[in-house]
C-alpha cells in the first residue's frame, strides 16, 4: 500500500512534510493549512476550493506537492 507525503514550503513560515495513508487525506491537511493561514474556510465546490488553494501560493516564494510513496519505501 502507498503512502502519501505532503509537504508545504510557505515563504516565512517553518516547512511541513506530513505522511498520509491516503491521498484524500493529504488534500484534506493540505486545505486545513490554507484555512488555518488565511482565516477564512474554503468553498465547499471543490474546484473553487482547488483554485483558492492554489491562489495561495506564490509560485516565486511558496509551493506544495503531495507525492505516493511506494510501500516499503523508508
């Protein structure tokens, strides 16, 4: 089974790298870190939420990926 890594480079703030079970859960983290940062919950249409996720992040000073891990991978 793969795991999922997500990790943040947010410019000013201390990188995040969080291993999930699953994708959905990375997203999930992924879109509690946006709210938390901008204090405002994210729209409940998924592609407005998507789109304000990636609003967020500055490609010139900020980035995110969510990347599988292939099982037995340290």
């Amino acid at each position: 089974m793969n795991k999922f890594v997500l990790f943040i480079r947010d410019h000013g703030a201390k990188d995040v790298l969080d291993f999930h079970a699953d994708e959905a859960s990375a997203h999930k983290a992924l879109a509690a870190y946006v709210t938390q940062k901008t204090g405002r919950d994210l729209p409940t249409d998924a592609d407005a939420a998507a789109e304000a996720i990636a609003a967020y992040f500055d490609p010139a000073r900020t980035f995110y990926t969510i990347a599988g891990i292939p099982a037995g991978t340290r």
